[in-house]
C-alpha cells in the first residue's frame, strides 16, 4: 500500500514562476498513488503548459470555466465535491486576495468556495510582495478560516532578491499532503533514530567502514514524520537528502554517535538503533598516512560501545528498537540480540545474500518482540518503514506507553 493509494487531490496551479516545480509535484502525488486533477488558472498557462500537466497526471487539465464540454462531462461543483483535498501551488498573492475576499470569477476560485474539503496554499511570491502588509493580512486571515499555509520558504528568489516568498519544494509539499492525510499516531512524541555506517579511522585518509547506504534509516525518518514524530536522526556519512521535517545530525565515528545518541536520547520517547555501527575501531589512529613500505602491517582493533545496550540499559530507557543484520540463522541469532540487551524490538534481516539489505532499495524483516514477531514481506524500502512504524506504534502504546484512553 501507497501512502496516498486512492486520494483524490484537486492541484489548482495560478500564475507565479514556481509553477514550473509543479510538474514534479504531480509526479510526485501520482508515485504515491494519488489521483491528481489538475485545475490552472489563466495566468498559470503562460508559465506552465496544461499538455505538460495533462501528460503527467493523465487528467483532462480544467481551465475555463465556461467551457460547456468540461462543465457536461463533470461540473464544477462536482469536481468541488471530488477532491479530498484542494492544494494551490503556487498560490499566487493574486489568487490569496481572492479566496480571502470569496470571489467566484473563474474556475479554481469557485471551486474552493463550492468545496468542503480541506484547502491547503503553498504561497510563492516576490519577498515584498510577501511582506506586504495586504498579503500578510490575507495569509492571517486564510489561516483563521482553517485554510492551510505551507510555507513560504525563505532563500533565493528567481527575481533575484533573496527572503521569504519561496515555494516549498514538491518532496515537502508531498510531506505535507501525506501528513495531511496520516492517522499522526506518534503526534507529540520524540524519536531519536540512527542511520548509516560508522567509518573508524585508521589514519588521516583511511577508515574502516561498512555497506550500509543509510536507506532504510531514512526511509525511518520518513516515516516517522508522517506518523506525527519529531525526529532527530543521527546519521553516519551517506549521500541521501534530508527528509523534510527531520532534525539531523552527522556523525562519522562509532563515538561521536555515543556521545549525540546520548545527548539527545533523554527527550524521546523512542530510540531506533538502525544504523550500522562498526563493532570495532583500530586501536590507534595514526596522525600522518600510513606509508606503502612494509609487506605486511598489523592493525589492532578495539570493541567500539554498545550505543543500542546502553540506551536499553538506561534507569528509564525509552522504547527500543534495534537492527540485527545476518548472514544466516537471522531469527535466532536476532531473538537472541533481543535477549541480550533487553531491548522492546528487533527488526531482522538477511544481507550479503541475493535478498535485500545493504545498498539495495528493497528488503524484508523479521520483527521480534516479547511475545510475538511478525513477518514484513519484501516491499520497497519507503512501503517497509511505514509498515515497521506501524507496528512500532502498536507495540510502544500496548507494552509501555498506555494512551490517555486506554
Ligand atoms: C514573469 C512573471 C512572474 C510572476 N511571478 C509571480 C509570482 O511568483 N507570484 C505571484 O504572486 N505573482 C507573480 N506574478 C504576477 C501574477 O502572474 C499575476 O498577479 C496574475 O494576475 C496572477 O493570476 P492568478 O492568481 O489568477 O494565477 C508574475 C508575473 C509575471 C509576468
């Protein structure tokens, strides 16, 4: 399952620069199965062209309003009734004057008078125009009608000039929608979540360091934040973006991850341990590079600290949930990880085999808890956390953090 599987947005596009970023939001909404009808303003024409829109979200693009076919095929009252969810991207400081104001003088702004689905604006403008006191009062007033603003970001801006007034990027408007549309389980609880490889030095340009690529934990963080979590990850050096909403934090070594885990791990309610800690670091770190002159050298390796153990260990730990990855006997050597540093949950996998794992984009786990484990099959990295969040939500209301109602 998708996390838009079936949802019906209606993506009214008016007339600013930003408008070319909807291509990809469409791309986007339609990747996370959502069914996307694309309304444009006159304007949003000169900026964007409708056959673009119409390709990517597989839609008839509306635009006129009087145009008798469209209005016989499915009216704008209809299509006011379709969506689950109106989002204006770019809301031009035009079209925010209108809605404010309930002017019905073409298509898009009809239909969100016609609706009651809920209307989110993604404004996008000149900074000044932005701060002009006229929009900034419409923007307030949008909001206490319970119209939704996301963003404006702040930055660069295609006029040249740089503050607030810049759209939110597609992925953080999918962001958005998704949440939007998510039970927010774990609103108001904090995760503390750990990605990545560890690289242990060996001298100034070498390290020790393993396969892993980060995805899964990202994929986590992902997924956490559309549940409602705020989410600190602890990362180890890949090249993965950000996901939006998450706070992160790079580390390179197995102790640097020690001391942030530790610096941070007293405000959350969960800790995941998903990162691939290296178990051990050379003893000593030259200070210059190691020179090719001798057929043979010796490294001596040093345990690195159990950060998933001592977290567990802690007089009031959170809920803890850890990796195991194996080459073989995955559940049993994994029940036994469980066992041994006592922690809520370990999410086994296989990896080094043709199955998922490391650097792949796909995988499958073996959830182990007191009492019970569950099998996720095979899906894509992104479908796999949401359905291992699911589950961590389950088991950290039931075994430990009783909800108000319960
Ligand atoms: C090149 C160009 C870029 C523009 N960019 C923006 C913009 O980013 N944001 C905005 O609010 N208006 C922008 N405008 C002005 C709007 O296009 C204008 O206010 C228009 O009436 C908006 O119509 P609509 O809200 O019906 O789409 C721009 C105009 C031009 C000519």
């Amino acid at each position: 399952m998708l996390e838009l599987d079936g949802k019906q947005i209606l993506l009214g596009i008016t007339g600013g620069i930003a408008a070319y970023k909807t291509a990809e939001l469409v791309r986007l909404l339609r990747k996370s199965n959502a069914q996307v009808q694309v309304v444009m303003t006159r304007a949003a024409t000169e900026f964007i062209t409708p056959l673009t829109l119409q390709t990517l979200s597989g839609r008839t693009v509306r635009q006129d309003f009087f145009d008798p076919n469209d209005e016989a095929s499915i009216g704008h009252i209809d299509l006011a009734r379709w969506a689950d969810l109106i989002l204006i991207a770019p809301a031009s400081a035009d079209f925010m004057a209108r809605l404010t104001h309930g002017l019905a003088n073409d298509l898009l702004s009809t239909l969100c008078l016609a609706t009651t689905a809920p209307i989110a604006t993604a404004p996008a403008m000149n900074q000044q125009m932005w701060l002009n006191p006229a929009t900034q009062a419409n923007a307030k007033l949008l909001q206490e009608r319970g119209i939704k603003l996301w963003g404006p970001d702040a930055g660069e801006q295609a006029c040249g000039e740089t503050g607030p007034g810049r759209m939110l990027e597609p992925s953080a408007l999918l962001a958005h929608v998704v949440k939007q549309f998510s039970s927010q389980a774990l609103a108001g609880r904090c995760v503390v979540l750990t990605a990545g490889p560890t690289q242990e030095p060996i001298d100034p340009v070498r390290f020790i360091g393993n396969r892993s690529s980060g995805k899964m934990g990202f994929a986590l963080a992902h997924a956490l934040v559309e549940a409602g979590a705020k989410v600190y990850l602890i990362s180890g050096p890949v090249s993965l973006p950000t996901p939006p909403g998450v706070v992160r934090i790079n580390i390179n070594t197995a102790a640097e991850m020690q001391q942030n885990v530790a610096e941070q791990v007293d405000k959350c309610d969960i800790f995941i341990a998903c990162a691939a800690v290296a178990d051990y670091r050379p003893e000593i770190t030259a200070s210059q590079k190691i020179k090719k002159n001798q057929d043979q050298i010796e490294l001596i390796l040093t345990r690195n600290p159990d950060i998933l153990a001592e977290v567990a260990a802690r007089a009031a730990p959170p809920f803890t949930v850890g990796f195991a990855a194996e080459t073989e006997r995955v559940t049993e050597y994994a029940e036994e990880k469980r066992k041994l540093k006592r922690v809520d949950m370990v999410a086994a996998n296989l990896v080094g085999a043709k199955q998922g794992g490391f650097e792949k984009d796909e995988n499958a786990l073996t959830v182990l808890w007191e009492g019970g484990s569950k099998n996720l099959p095979m899906a894509k990295k992104e479908n796999l956390a949401r359905s291992l969040v699911t589950l961590i939500t389950e088991r950290y209301y039931a075994e430990k953090h009783p909800t108000k109602d319960s």
